[in-house]
C-alpha cells in the first residue's frame, strides 16, 4: 500500500511540483489549497504525513497544525511546515503548535525528500516522538510495561502531569511560551531523576503533556519522593507564590491475553 500525503499550499506552481515529485517516488498525493481543506483532507485521510504552508486562505498553517496536534489519536501524524516564513520566532511559533519539522522556502527538494520519508519512518516504528520536549513516546512506555508484565517481571506505570488547576493559572499569569518552558524543564528534570533512582526505568510523554513511567514498583516511593524535592529547585518566573502541585496515577495492569 502506497503512502499517503496531504500536501497544503495556495500556491498552485508549488503544489503541482510538490505532487509530481512525490508521485514519482510512489507516494499517494493529495493537493488542498487552504487550511479549512487541508484540515478535513487530514481528518478524512488520516495520511503519513502532512507537509502544510503557514499562509493560506481561510485559515494559517499555525492554526491547522495546533488543532490536529490537540487531538491525541492525530498527534502522532508528523506534519512539516514548509513556509516563506523564517524569522526566529516564525520558528519559535512552527515548533510551539506542534509541528515536526520547519523548512524554509526556498528548499532542497532532495533533502525534503529525505525527511519525508524520516518522519514517516520513525512514525511508523515508534521513534518519532510526539513529544516537542524530544523526550521518547508515551506509547513507548506502554509497549515496554506490556512487555515487562508478559514476561514475568514485576512492573509498574507510573504517569504524573501538573495538575490543571496550576497549569490553566500559570498560562493565564505567565503565558502559553513560559508554560511550555517550565514543562521542558520538568520532562528533562524528570529524566534525570528516573535515571537516577531507578535500575531499568524510563520516561516518556503523551501529547497531552503527561509523562509516562516505567519502573519496579519498589522504586515507586523513592521516585515520586526526589522528584518533588527536585521540582522545587526549579526557579519558576510568573509563579513565585505557588509552586508547581503535581498529579499522580497509576496505570492499570492490561487485561490477561491483552
């Protein structure tokens, strides 16, 4: 079955070139010319891979790409966004609503080419991490856990996230961009706590930014205990009053023959 792409531009000439290199590589094509069309082509289709311009009519690539990231069965979909576009905060904002990659025009079509099929790659394989913290998948750490508990050893889930409470109050006093830094910070905080107290744990992230843990259940309290201790040091502008308050559950084991 041949791979499909969704290929969003109001620009014809580049949409028509986009489209005969692709088909000529074996992909499955499909040209939309604004945002409304390149959104419903991607709900509809569910392709491989989307390469998306930012300005188009009735609605910029910024818009489409946040909205599909939001939706956790979608997130998982890389998207490119290939734009005119390339001031820093250009960047700053492709990278912010989710997209997997930022290609300025003019572009190497050969070396798109190559990232096409990357992303798709590491999609498909598990690689490619939805997490824009660049930490590995959540569904990564269910896979393991799945495979922890079938071959006899003893595992627990762990996911933690802020509680929404602290984090729709933080975004509303500090802003969306200070949000995402505080949880860049935290994911890799994280990291190096699991890394620490733990003999095979690892840590991943769901596109609802929750982090995902795999560990012996013996190392659970310990976990959770320097974890804490740890997020306090972190120097947190916009919320000097309150400290990030965390929410903790514990995933249920998969049911037997599952």
């Amino acid at each position: 079955m041949r791979q499909r792409l969704v290929i969003a531009d109001d620009n014809r000439a580049i949409t028509e070139v986009l489209k005969l290199n692709f088909d000529l590589l074996g992909y499955d094509v499909h040209v939309a010319s604004d945002g409304e069309e390149a959104e419903e082509a991607f709900r509809r289709m569910r392709p491989d891979l989307m390469i998306l311009d930012v300005m188009m009519p009735k609605k910029n690539g910024y818009q489409v790409c946040r909205d599909l990231k939001r939706e956790t069965d979608l997130a998982r979909i890389p998207i490119i966004l290939l734009t005119a576009k390339s001031l820093k905060e250009d960047v700053y904002w492709g990278y912010d609503c989710g997209a997997d990659a930022y290609v300025t025009k003019p572009y190497d079509p050969h070396q798109l080419e190559l990232l096409v099929d990357q992303l798709i790659r590491e999609a498909a394989s598990g690689q490619r991490s939805t997490a824009w913290t660049g930490l590995p998948d959540a569904s990564r750490m269910e896979a393991e856990y799945r495979a922890r508990l079938e071959a006899g050893a003893p595992c627990l889930l762990l996911r933690v996230r802020f509680a929404p409470s602290f984090s729709e109050g933080f975004a509303l006093r500090a802003g969306t961009s200070r949000l995402k830094d505080l949880l860049h910070r935290t994911a890799w905080l994280l990291h190096e706590v699991v890394q620490q107290c733990t003999a095979a744990g690892a840590v991943g992230q769901s596109p609802d930014d929750r982090f995902w843990i795999v560990l012996h259940p013996s190392e659970s309290q310990d976990l959770r205990s320097k974890f804490q201790e740890k997020l306090k040091e972190i120097a947190v502008s916009g919320a000097e009053d309150e400290r990030p308050t965390l929410e903790w559950d514990e995933a249920d084991p998969p049911p037997a023959g599952g």
